[in-house]
C-alpha cells in the first residue's frame, strides 16, 4: 500500500464537472493498493497518516498531527502509484491491485480513519476525476507499507 500525503489549506474534486468532496485545512491523500495487501498495512497506515508531525505549533515548528489541530482529509484511490516504468515509455500497471478488491480496501481504509472522528471526503472510486488543491508548505510525504 503507498498513500502520497499532502499536507493542505483545502482541497477539492470533481466528478463530470460536479464537487463531489471538499475540505478546508487538513490532507490530501493518493491513495494506492498492490497484491498481497491486507487490513493489516491499512491499520498500520492510518495510523501513520493521522499521527504524522507535520503541522506547525505555536512556535512554527512541525509539532502537530492531524489529530491534533482537528483537521479533515481528501482521500483519492490512485492506482496509478503503482506504475512501473522501468521499461518502455508506457507505464505498466501490473503491480495495482484489480479494481474489484482495491476498492474493498479503498473503503476499509476510510472507515478506519472515520473510526478517528475525523472528517474523510473522497472522490468517486474509478472515476475520471479532478482534484484541486493548495498545498502548504508544501509538504509531500511518501508512506509505504509492503504486504
């Protein structure tokens, strides 16, 4: 599972020109699944998302978690952070997991960060969709946790 984390002053997407979810400060995750996925590397993850230090404190120091300023997350499946590119000038996408079981995954994964009392907005799992965002910082973490 690899979530790309972004740290935000709002964030938004469409679905055929319509907001389908929006938040104002908080984090905006890619969210992606590969084989051998489970809950475990979910639980593992939300955890890490939650509990990550990247808000500033009163002294202008990344001391806060999301948690901690109460903050809400745009979660977007992107299948496409499995891309391998190592051959080629076309991305494969052997290593994303099939649709059916990342989605059953996609949505456990926001009902354990819903189970944090924190607001989740995703998009529209396989939908063609756009995302707007301001990132602050900016602030772009990486998580990955191998199944």
């Amino acid at each position: 599972m690899k979530i790309i984390v972004q740290r935000c002053k709002k964030a938004l997407v469409r679905v055929n020109q319509e907001v389908v979810g929006k938040i104002d400060k908080g984090l905006m995750l890619l969210v992606g699944f590969t084989q051998n996925d489970s809950e475990k590397e979910i639980k593992y993850l939300v955890d890490k998302v939650i509990n990550l230090r990247i808000f500033d404190d009163e002294n202008g120091v990344m001391n806060r978690s999301l948690l901690d300023i109460n903050g809400s997350i745009l979660s977007i499946s992107q299948f496409t952070l499995y891309a391998d590119t190592q051959k080629g000038r076309r991305p494969s996408y052997i290593k994303a997991l099939n649709g059916k079981e990342a989605k059953i995954l996609y949505d456990k994964f926001n009902e354990e960060l819903r189970k944090n009392n924190i607001e989740v907005k995703t998009g529209i799992f396989g939908s063609e969709m756009e995302v707007d965002f301001i990132n602050d910082g900016p602030i772009t973490i990486i998580l990955e946790k191998e199944g």
